[in-house]
C-alpha cells in the first residue's frame, strides 16, 4: 500500500553544493514545496552531521514534510528522523526496521534492477529508488535506467517509486507520467550558481510539475 506521504519533490541534500549555506539552502526548497529531503554526508564528521540533523528536522516539522537520513541508521534515530534512505551494501530492511521501529520509512536503491526492488517490497521496503536516468555530476559513473523501466516498476509494485539522477525541470515530466511517484534532485537545486531565492524558484518549479 503506498505512503501518499511518498509523493513529490524529493530533494537531497549534498555537502559539497551546501557548503556555506546549509540551512537557509534547506528551508528555501522546503519553501518552494519539497515534500520529503533527504540528508546525505558521507563526511566523518560526527559533530556537524548530528547538528545538521537536528536542524533539518526541526525544519521538516515547520513545513510539515519528510526527514529522511541517508545511509546512517543510527544517526536517523538519534534525530528522531521519518526514516533512512539504504543502499546495496548497506544494512539491510530487516536490520533499519528493528533499530527504527514499525512506523518508520525505508527506501532502498534499486538501480537498475526491478529484481532488486521485488525483494526490497517483500521484505517491508516503503519505497524504492531508480536511476540514473539521466548524466548526473553528482555521480557521472551511476548505472543508467531506462524509462521503461518505471513502466515495469508500476505493473510490478505496490510500493512508491523514486526516480534518481540528473534529473531537472526540463526532463522530468516524462518520469511524472510514467508513474514515478517522486523525483530525487541534488544539483537542479542546489547547484553553486543558485542564490538561495533561487533555490526555492528551482523548487517550485520541480514540484508544479506534479500537478501539471
């Protein structure tokens, strides 16, 4: 049964683009209609990813949207996060659920592999990930998805599906229309030339799209 929580504009966030304006970043997407935002650091740094963490979601709770933590399924907890978002090699939906309880939402990284997501939806996964669908800078190696395969994703799943990379306002709708329940988006939004007035104009736009 879907989540119709798991609808929309899913902005995530990166370390690198954010640098030096990490909250105001994240609370000009949140004005501009992200519906869930996603916390990814790969950095060691413990103190400044437990902060962060806390601000944003005090920052969710303002806008009343979702606070889902990358990867780290302690630092969900700790941050009283909605959820954790976990790869291929990361702990698996059975481990996240037992540590973060019964109410909490799990995605998982599919890639290419429609496989991948059957097996993530039998063992309790809240929704699922496909990308890249387009070149991303973010990750210029990622596995390529076809736009077919959204079609399969939504013959085959109960589930949510997330669409992931390179994706903008320009080339979204298609994913929109072929029954991607959200749309992941990193440098569209947050990319270094956006002031922050932009941000929250880039976001806007991503998400009318949903009700064009």
């Amino acid at each position: 049964m879907k989540d119709p929580r798991l609808h929309g504009l899913y902005a995530i966030t990166d370390a690198g683009l954010m640098a030096h304006h990490f909250a105001a970043a994240v609370e000009q997407t949140l004005q501009g209609g992200s519906r869930i935002i996603q916390y990814r650091d790969k950095s060691k740094d413990s103190k400044k990813r437990r902060q962060q963490a806390q601000l944003m979601r005090r920052l969710c709770d303002q806008y009343q949207a979702l606070f889902i933590v990358n990867d780290d399924i302690e630092l969900a907890r700790l941050a009283h996060a909605d959820g954790v978002h976990i790869g291929k090699d990361d702990l698996n939906i059975i481990a996240a659920r037992q540590h973060l309880g019964t109410e909490a939402i799990i995605g998982v990284s599919c890639y290419n592999r429609l496989e991948l997501a059957v097996e993530a939806e039998h063992a309790g996964a809240d929704y699922v990930a496909f990308g890249a669908f387009f070149s991303s800078s973010i990750k210029p190696d990622a596995i390529a998805a076809p736009l077919s395969l959204v079609h399969q994703a939504r013959a085959r799943l109960q589930i949510p599906v997330c669409c992931i990379g390179g994706i903008n306002a320009g080339n979204a709708a298609p994913l929109i229309a072929a029954g991607s329940d959200m749309i992941a988006v990193i440098s569209d939004i947050f990319k270094p030339e956006n002031a922050q007035q932009d941000i929250k104009q880039a976001s806007e736009q991503l998400s009318k799209l949903f009700s064009a």
